[in-house]
C-alpha cells in the first residue's frame, strides 16, 4: 500500500461526489484503496455536506445510501422508536451547570508555572457533567496551569458534522476560534473526547476559507486532551483511594487522536488504584453518537461484549474519557444488574486531590 492524496469520487444516488483533500492508502497493483478511521469519518461527513449544498435536505434513503458506501446503513424506524431502552439512556440533571464567562482556576499559592490553559467547556459537559469540568479546571491549576474559560465559546460542531450541516459546524468552528484568540492561552483543553476529535479537525473543516484557514490550523494545533496535560505534568499530593479500576479506550480518543497511554498514565499515578485491564479496550462500547439509538440491536451487541471484558477483570470501577461512552456504560451496567461503577478519569482523579487542597483554596 501507497500513501495517496486528492480528490476521490463517492457514488450517490447514480451521482459522483467529488471529495477533496481525503488522504488514503492505494494499492499500486490492483488500485484498492484503504481509508484510515480519521480519513472515513471525515469522507462521510464531507460528502454529505457537498450533496446537500447541490440538493438541499436528505431524504432517510438518500442518508442510507450515502452510510452505505461506509457500511453504516442508518436501521428503519422501529429501531429508531425503542424508547424504553433510549429512556435508560438519559442522565440525572446536575443542580448547577458552567457557563463560560471568562472564569479562571488559579494554581495555589506559588504553585504557578506560567503555562495558561483554555478550558472548553463544550454542551454536555457543561450542563449533565459540569461537575466533572470544574473537576477538570482543579486538576490543571493544581498542576500548576493557570485555567481560565473563555466567553463567546460554544458547541464544537460535531453533530452537525457527522449530519453533514458543514455550514453550521463552521459558523460554530469560526466563533469558537475567536474565543480562543486570547494571547495569554497556550493550550486549549477539552475533557471530552468526540469534541476534542471535532476541534483537532478544525483545520480541515475550514482548509478553504480565506479568512480561517491559517487560524483554524494554529487552533488545531494548540488542542490537548486533558489527559494529555494531566500526564505530562507533576502529579500533586492526593489521597490513597483503595479501588480496582478497568479503562475503557473511546473510539474517538483512541482511534481519532491516537491518545492511549496518557489516560492509563493518569489512573496509575492516583495512590491506591489497581488498573486492570480489559480485554479489546479500544473496541466501541455502542454509544457512536447517536449510534445505540438508531442501531439499537448492533450497539448493545457491543456493549454487552465490552461490559463483559470489564466485569471478567473483577474491577469495581470503570474509568472513561467520553461522555457518550459514560451514558452508554452507565445504563447498559444498570439494565444489567452489574455491580460496576463508571467514571470520568478526571472525577477519579479528582476525589483523590480534592482532600489534600490547601486550606481555603478552591481551585
């Protein structure tokens, strides 16, 4: 196989969709091509959005026959309308959310290492997991990052993306690079791991705007995972938490960002936990977006497989990046009746360093 680059032609509805800047592998001899997980993901929404700028809104067969080309047939209504296992699905409403108004975390007392962090907050983890990104915003200034969140922030375009609304996700790229243009902010951090594939891609997303696309690659550039920066920073004093813990990869974290050993990384140094791991880590759980909706059968196929590995480890715990991924592996444990916990690795590591803050400071 030969790295390749330009233009490839997807057939839709009898029609040709020309779409550019996909990178891929080609065979020299037969001319098979291989996408890359990245490079697929990317395709599917790019075409989409091209179709639907020459023809307006997609018709149900006109999406499947687009997903198709992927093998990712979108399932018939009946699937769609299984409320009863959608209903499990949805989380206990926090009694306070974030709204990014420039707020900042400052390191304790002489604690600082120049180092500003922009923290995104994003839409669910701003609302259902506030608590796990102010969490969040503690664990950075504890390490010494000076965290602030900046106004005029917003969703990081992802559905609109995989639904091939590629004006929308733009509009909503263009007004999150504004609000990162801050001088004083050297990373941006996001704890999600779909949005942080979404505003890693910045630079693709807007590679033919004028204006942006210098910009939005200079943002692409300057996204980290937070377990990227917590696992590259000292760890603070923290408190001995006595669990077994079992990590579960998302797709989106291992697979888009090729980030692995950061997160194990993280849970290793929490004094007290035991990792152990699962097998088929890296396989998805089911969620996918709005995956274990519209395929409700294939999805809790993976999650009973994945809930299997992870209750085959003896962990009490598992510990994930996604908030996608949380939901899916909260209620599929509950359907279940499996005695395992499912965390966010920051509120893991969290609960550790919270009891050994200094007097008075709060993050």
């Amino acid at each position: 196989m030969r790295e390749a680059r330009g233009r490839l032609k997807l057939p839709i509805n009898g029609e040709e969709i020309a779409v550019p800047s996909a990178s891929h592998l080609k065979c020299p001899k037969c001319g098979e091509i291989v996408l890359r997980f990245r490079e697929a993901k990317r395709l599917h929404e790019d075409a989409i959005g091209i179709y639907r700028q020459k023809h307006g809104l997609l018709s149900a067969d006109e999406i499947r026959a687009i997903r198709a080309q992927f093998d990712l047939k979108q399932s018939d209504l009946a699937r769609l309308l299984r409320l009863g296992a959608a209903e499990r699905l949805l989380p206990v409403m926090p009694r306070r959310f974030i709204a990014p108004r420039g707020q900042r975390w400052s390191p304790p007392a002489g604690g600082g290492n120049g180092a500003a962090a922009g923290l995104f907050a994003g839409c669910v983890m701003s609302t259902v997991f506030a608590e796990t990104t102010m969490a969040t915003a503690r664990c950075l200034a504890r390490r010494g990052h000076e965290v602030v969140a900046p106004a005029g922030q917003g969703c990081c375009g992802a559905l609109q993306l995989h639904a091939g609304l590629l004006h929308d996700a733009r509009q909503l790229a263009r007004a999150n690079i504004r609000a990162f243009r801050a001088g004083e902010i050297e990373t941006i951090v996001v704890n999600a791991a779909g949005c942080g594939s979404t505003l890693k891609g910045y630079g693709h997303l807007l590679a033919e705007d004028a204006e942006f696309a210098e910009p939005a690659r200079a943002f692409a550039t300057r996204v980290r995972d937070v377990s990227e920066l917590l696992a590259g920073s000292p760890a603070p004093p923290a408190q001995r938490q006595p669990v077994t813990v079992t990590y579960q990869e998302p797709c989106h974290l291992a697979h888009a960002q090729r980030i692995g050993q950061q997160p194990r990384k993280v849970l290793r140094e929490v004094p007290g936990v035991e990792l152990r791991e699962m097998r088929e880590s890296a396989l998805c759980c089911g969620s996918a977006g709005i995956y274990n909706l519209t395929h409700h059968d294939a999805a809790s196929a993976l999650l009973s497989r994945k809930l299997g590995h992870a209750r085959d480890t003896g962990a009490e715990v598992i510990a994930t990046a996604n908030p996608g991924c949380l939901l899916q592996l909260q209620a599929g444990a509950e359907g279940r009746g499996l005695d395992l916990e499912v965390r966010h690795i920051v509120d893991l590591l969290d609960a550790a360093e919270r009891p050994c803050d200094p007097p008075g400071w709060g993050g």
